[in-house]
C-alpha cells in the first residue's frame, strides 16, 4: 500500500499516453481531474489486490465517449461516482477498491479521481496495459469473467444498469447508451472479487505505467543511456525513424481507419506503413508485418520523445516507431480470437515480437 | 496611381517597416532597434519609412507586434479577469484556472464560477442558462475586476449562452466589467479555449495602449488609412477587433517571417530557413500559409489551442563559437549572439565563430576585416563549414513532407551560411530585402475567416456538410475585409469522432482573401 505523489502522477500521464498506443483519450484532462479531487478530498492510495478482504467487491470505472466530446464537455465527476453508485446498489454490496479497466490514455487516470471523491483504494492491476477500443477486449474475457452488469451514466443524473449474455454484447449495449447520454459518460463493468483480481487481472499495471513514464520522462531530459534504458525496462525496440509522408483517414462504424506511410529519415527507400483503427495496430516494413496487435506500437515525436496520438498524426511529422511486447498475461488461449489481427479485420498472422528481435 | 500598404514589425530586437505597392514591391524599408516604449519604435520606423513616399497613395497600415506576447510571458501590464464558465452540471471537476502557473493565476484570475449552460455536440442545451447566476457573477466582478471572460461548452458551434450572458452582464453593470467570449477566440477544447480567453481579456489594457499608439502615430504622420494588426495564422483583423481579440495576435511573429520571405521570393511552396546569431529555423509553407505544429500551444506556461507555425530549431548561427578538435572541430552549441559583432575575430575580438569561418571561406563578405581570418587553418575552415552544409540538408529534410524537391528560402543575418546547393534542394533562393521579411509578412497580409465544429455526416452526408463549412468560413473572411471575388478555402482539416457509432467528425476550414479596397 502506497500514496500516489503528484510527481507519480506526472509520470503515469507520459506512460498512459505511451500505453495508448495513439488512442484512449489524452490524459490531460484526467490528470487535472485527478489534481483537483486530491486537492479537494485528500490523497490516494494504490494497493495490491492481496491486502484487500479476497471477498471484497471491487468494481472497474472508466470514461466512455468520443475523446473530441470529452475535450468540450469537460467531466463532471459525477458521471464516474454515478456509474459505481448504481452497480453497487444493483449488486446490493459497496465495493472496497476501484481498479483501472485499461492502463492506457486517459482510463488510466480516471479512477484515481473517482477514489480520492470516494475514498477508496486504486488497486494496483487492470485487464488491458494498453488501450483498446472496446470492452471485451480485455484478459476478462479470456478468463470467461462477465462484464456485465454494467452501469453507464452521465453528469446529469441518469444511469443506466444492464445484464448481457456477452461481453460483445455488453459492449454494443453501453455505446447505445452513450449515443443517448451526451457521449462522455461514466461506465462501471466487470465487477469481481479482490481475490478474483488477483487470479486474473495484469497485475502490478499502473506501477508499470509509472515506471515507464518515469524512463521516458528521463529521455525526454536528454539524460544519458535513458533512450536505453527506457527501451530495456520494457523489452521495447527501435522499429523505424521516419517522416509521414501519407496519411489517410476515414470513419467507419465508429472506428477512425487508417493508414499511416513512414519514410525512413536519410534512406527514401525504406518505408514502415502502419494500420490505424483508434489505436496504432499493426505495422509494416517494406510490406512485410513487424508489430502486431496485441503487441503495441507507440510513436514518439522524433525530437522531443512525446508520445503522439493519432488525433494528432499530420504530414511531414518526423516519428521514432517503438514496439512494446504487450502483457504477458495476454499470453493464454483465445488471444488472437479477441485482439489479433484478424479480429481487427486484417487478413494478417500475430507476429510475436520476441521472434522479430532475433 | 498605385495604392500603397505599410507594413510594420515589432520584434524583441528590431522594429523593421516597409511600404509595398500593389504588386508587392517593395517602394521603402527601415529597420531600427525596438525601443523600451514599443510605440517610439513605430513612430521612428513610420517616420523613416515613408519619408519620400506619396504618403496620398497610402491606404493601409499593418502591424505585426510582440507586444501582447511579452506582457504575459513576462507577467507585465495584465488585467485581472473573472471567469464564468457556462457549463454545469459538466465540467465540475476541473476548475477554471487548474494547472495556470502559480504567478501567473495570482496576476490575473479573479472570481471564478461555473454556472448552469452549454451544449451538447449535437446542440442541444446541458442545461439552460442561469441567467440569475450571471447577473450575481457580474456584481460580484464589479470593483474586483475589470474584465470577464465567459466560456461555454461547445461554444463555437453553439454560441448562444455566451452572447446571452454577455447581453445580461451589460445590462446589469454597464462599461463595468469589459466582456471576451470564447467562441471569438478559439477552437474546440473547453479548458485551453477558457485559457485563452482569459488570457485575452487580461490583454484588453495592453491591445487598447498598443492600438491607440499605433493609431497616434499614423495621425502624427498625417495617415488616414485603415489599420489592421496581424494575426498567428498569417493573416488581418481590424485594429478595433484587436482591441477586442490582443490573443490572437501573440504568435504573428514567426508567421510573418515566413510568409514574408515566400512572398519576397515570388514562392508559395519553399522550405524557409531563418539563420540568426544563435540559433537557426526551419518551416515550410504550403500554397502561402506555414505548416502548423499539431502540438498545443503554451503562451507563457498557459496552454491554449493555438496552432503555430511547425519550426524546428537548432544552434546554428553567425554568432555560434566554433573549436578546433583532435579530429575537425566542435561547433557550438554555445553562441556570442548579438555581440558577434564585437566579439568575433573579424570584428576584432578573440572568439572563432560562424561568421570567421564563413568570411574565410568567401559566403560571407563585406562584414568585418577578412585579413583577421586570412591565416585560419584550411582544415578547421572545411569540418566547419561540413558540418554547417550537413545541419542544413538534415534540417532540410526533416521539414518536407514529401520527397518533392523544394526550393529553400534563405533569410537572417546569418544566411551566409547557407550553402549554394543543398542536396534534395531545387534552389537556394536569398530574396532582396530578406532583412525586413517580418515587416513584409505583415504589409502583405490577407483577410480571412474560420470554422471549427462538430458535423454528423450521416444526416446530411459529408460533401453536404463540407460545404457548409466553406460557406462559411467564406462569409466570415468577407466579413473580416476579404474581396468576395478573391476569397478562396486555404485549409479543410476533418477529425473524424473516435470510438463512437456514426460518422461524427470535426470540421475545420479556413478561407482568406486580399482585403477588398475600396
């Protein structure tokens, strides 16, 4: 059990755009939220599930929405404190901790204020360590684990509370929801036990987070051998340096799809092309597959090691594609079902990253 | 008779002033050290400029100013600013103000509120205006404070609250409390909008003091002309509507520059480079306008959702000491700067910069004693000037965007160093009166005019609602000055809405044109 300091803080928001993988909301606005609930309600503390009651009820919160909403239609809180209310009351039971659903973009950090108003514990783990556009796409899944019920509500006052008979079902149901409460909206799924956390959550996610946000903070100081050691700490490689030089985007079924085309910085040759639904997914050098979902792929401002997100992706921007393994708890039977490629639509094999860095 | 413009630049070193014709050429120019009190500095520059010009054929005067800028980044002359946000029950947890710096927030931010009001993205109230809450908020400011900024959510698509509480708030308290609303101000994103807004209203005192200086000083010189201030995108508003929008004039420097030095080289697609004494830029225009950076934007640690002209800066100018090594030589990144003109050996000092290296390998002449440089050994001479050309090229080439040669605009006081030939270069283009390219930038400024929202194309279908867009982005150039007949789309950026069924996307266009003269 620790508190979070506002200097963790700073470090989870770079890790957590990192672990976006261009996507899941900038975690700017969760940080300031988060600054103002401890100001306001006093510090948070991070546990591991293993020093809660095993049979406490631990609920999941997160912000569901379209990031260019959220951005105008700032959260209110109550949005959050709303969605875990009325699952608790539905469940009949008050929960002992929050935990993040998704260590990556603006999710990561929503929690974390909803604790502070609350005046729970954030446990230390989630089902994702990177961003994903949907809820089923979670180790949750894989474990057999349901998402539902599930709460969704908005800053007004109205809550929803469903059961589903899938979690791809669950899905559908809560952006139906939103399209109804103003698209940036609370949603509060996966409810289990801290002991249940324990056996199937990514455990150990938002030190993960801060930690890494930590090492590229360093090389974003310019300190030495940080590039390295950055890399090290998350067995992560160096793919490509390179320069967009085509970029083509479209919206279909609420997914942004596109394409990104790299050309290597000092060799026109060598080009990286890489595949966009939200989040980077998958990508290609010289034609041939490299990253692969559910591996990550973060681009980094070539000059200043910020992460970028796709919102932001713009011609004659100069990037440092970096691959990061995903969690090894992605590791199990039913991966490629859920968060492969294929599952993305791409007609395209998983690629470990372990086999590329041979 | 040919009309004439002027054009004039306030920068932190120089104030430089030009008058141009109709063609764009260049009739007069002065360049002058920027005086303590700004307004000194127009008058001499007006005065020196256009002594000798038919000052009958002047129709207008342009001014690009740091002003503004400087006030907030050193935290002089600001107003404070109440703030009333438009937006509960949204929008609660995240305060107006949260992560201004300490000295900053302590300078300006006065009361602050956020009350019942705003919109959905689809237009549709969060809640409807608490008009009660607004009067309380404004006799609350009265007294406090001089100035109110007023933000709602979705407030450039949905303006409405905004106008309305600006409406209660002069009815309730009069020439009180003076209003900025963010729809005028910027795009979406509430927090940064709000930023900016305050921002601007803390700069009504310093716009008021800018503008009517440089309205004193046109009289003065007996010029009925209209006036207009540069804007961060390159291009015009009235002198009157900078008294009311001093933010978006903090950026025009750099744009100026660029547009400046394309314009001066009949170019309107060119990498530009900007050598000075310390420090070298590089940016590229695209059909007349800078790239912009996709970064937000501080202005002075505040964050705001401006877009500025995409640079990359590295240590490389006329003033950049170099040193003699075991293997060739370590250039910079330290730099004499501006005392290169003591300091250097051809100027009589002791340090080996840049401008030796340049003067003895022949770029540069006519600065300096070239004897003071004769016996400097060739091998130094040649690392330097290696390293130089190959800055550059990688400069060069980090800026395109495609693999397009481009021509290479080369302007500054320390573009001598910039090689004949730079390799995926078409040319290497130093245009006349390069040294007055801010000033330029300036007295070739169009007007224009902008959108920002959120479209459902599912509805109206995205040529539909693209059109929309340009329609009017059109009519608000027109209404800035802009020649109906001349006016064009400069941008169409569409962000498509992540993570939700529909096609929901983000609209931005901008239109410009040359001001219609009458």
């Amino acid at each position: 059990m620790r508190e979070l300091t506002l200097e963790d803080l700073d470090d989870m928001v770079l890790g957590a755009t990192l672990l976006g993988t261009g996507g899941g909301g900038d975690p700017y606005i969760a940080r300031l939220m988060v600054r103002q609930a401890m100001e306001d309600f006093g510090p948070v503390t991070i546990v591991e599930p293993g020093e809660l009651d095993p049979d406490g009820l631990v609920l999941t919160v997160a912000v569901i929405g379209a990031p260019t909403v959220i951005v105008e239609k700032v959260p209110a809180g109550t949005e959050f404190t709303g969605c875990v209310q009325a699952l608790a009351s539905y469940l009949g039971k008050q929960p002992v901790a929050l935990m993040p659903i998704e260590v990556g973009g603006m999710n990561t950090l929503i929690p974390l204020a909803v604790a502070a108003e609350m005046g729970l514990p954030v446990i230390d783990a989630d089902s994702m360590r990177r961003a994903f556009p949907q809820i089923e796409m979670c180790v949750f899944t894989l474990a057999g684990i349901s998402a539902s019920p599930m709460s969704v509500a908005d800053e007004k006052g109205n809550r929803v509370v469903f059961e589903a008979t899938t979690n791809q079902v669950a899905e559908r149901l809560a952006r139906a929801s939103v399209m109804q409460l103003g698209m940036a909206n609370g949603i509060s799924c996966y409810s289990m036990s801290a002991g249940d956390i324990g056996r199937y959550a990514i455990q150990g996610s938002m030190s993960y987070c801060i930690e890494l946000g930590r090492r590229l903070a360093a090389v974003q100081r310019g300190e030495l051998n940080a590039f390295e050691d950055f890399l090290d700490f998350a067995d992560a490689r160096l793919y490509f340096s390179g320069k967009i030089i085509d970029l083509d985007r479209r919206t279909t079924g609420g997914f942004a799809r596109g394409t990104v085309v790299l050309e290597a910085l000092g060799d026109p040759n060598r080009t990286m092309r890489v595949e966009i639904q939200n989040e980077l997914l998958i990508a290609f050098e010289d034609g041939r597959a490299v990253i692969t979902t559910p591996d990550l792929i973060c681009f980094l401002d070539y000059e200043n090691a910020q992460p970028i997100t796709t919102e932001t992706l713009a011609y004659g921007q100069r990037v440092n594609v970096i691959g990061l393994p995903c969690a090894p708890e992605w590791h199990q039977p039913g991966m490629l079902d859920i968060v492969g490629p294929r599952a993305f639509g791409y007609d395209v094999d998983y690629v470990p990253m372990e086999v590329n860095a041979r | 008779m040919s009309r004439l413009r002027i054009g004039i630049d306030v920068g932190g070193t120089n104030t430089d002033a030009v008058v141009v014709d109709e063609t764009g050429k260049v009739i007069a120019s002065t360049k002058s050290a920027t005086t303590p009190d700004p307004t000194d500095g127009i008058r001499s520059a007006l005065e020196a400029v256009i002594s000798g010009v038919d000052k009958s054929a002047i129709t207008q005067a342009m001014l690009g100013t740091t002003h503004p800028a400087n006030a907030i980044i050193q935290r002089r002359e600001l107003e404070q600013v109440g703030v009333l946000r438009l937006a509960a029950p949204s929008s609660l947890a995240i305060r107006p103000g949260a992560a201004w710096p300490e000295d900053i927030h302590r300078a300006v931010i006065g009361p602050r509120a956020i009350i019942e009001g705003g919109f959905e993205y689809d237009g549709v109230e969060i809640a409807p205006l608490d008009e009660d809450a607004v009067r309380r908020f404004a006799y609350e400011c009265v007294g406090k404070v001089p100035n109110v900024a007023v933000s709602s959510a979705f407030a450039p698509a949905s303006s409405e609250h905004e106008l309305r509480a600006a409406e209660i708030i002069e009815q309730e308290v009069g020439d009180q409390l003076r209003v900025s609303l963010s729809h005028q101000v910027g795009s979406l994103g509430l927090l940064e909008r709000e930023n900016a807004t305050i921002l601007n209203a803390a700069l009504f005192g310093v716009a008021r003091r800018v503008v009517e200086g440089f309205h004193a000083a046109l009289r003065a010189h007996g010029l009925a002309v209209d006036s207009y201030l540069t804007q961060n995108d390159g291009t015009l508003m009235t002198a009157d509507e900078a008294v009311r929008l001093p933010i978006l004039t903090v950026g025009s420097g750099p744009t100026n520059s660029m547009r400046g030095a394309c314009a001066l080289a009949g170019l309107s697609n060119a990498l530009v480079i900007d050598v000075g004494g310390t420090s070298a830029d590089v940016g590229i225009l695209i059909d007349g306008f800078p790239r912009e950076s996709s970064a937000a934007v501080e202005v002075g640690g505040v964050r705001t959702n401006f877009r500025m002209p995409d640079l990359i800066s590295i240590g490389l100018g006329g003033g950049t000491v170099v040193r003699p090594a075991a293997d060739g030589v370590v250039v910079g990144p330290d730099s004499v700067g501006y005392r290169v003109i003591s300091e250097a050996l051809i100027t009589g000092g002791s340090t080996l910069t840049l401008s030796d290296i340049s003067t003895r390998s022949g770029r540069l002449s006519g600065f300096g004693d070239a004897s003071r440089v004769a016996d400097l050994d060739a091998n130094v001479v040649s690392a330097a000037l290696a390293w130089v050309d190959e800055q550059v090229q990688l400069l060069c080439e980090r800026m395109k965007a495609s693999r397009t040669a481009l021509p290479l605009i080369a302007v500054g006081g320390g573009s001598h160093l910039v090689p004949a030939s730079v390799p995926g270069v078409d040319e290497v283009v130093r245009p006349a009166h390069h040294a007055v390219a801010n000033a330029f930038g300036a007295a070739i400024a169009e007007a224009s005019g902008g959108v920002d929202r959120v479209y459902r194309y599912e509805s109206l279908g995205r040529e539909a609602c693209i059109d929309n867009a340009k329609q009017l982005a059109t009519e608000a150039a027109i209404r800035s000055g802009a020649d109906p007949a001349r006016v064009r789309i400069t941008s169409v950026v569409e962000v498509p809405m992540t993570y939700l069924p529909g096609q929901g996307c983000r609209v931005q266009v901008k239109a410009a044109g040359p001001l219609l003269v009458a």
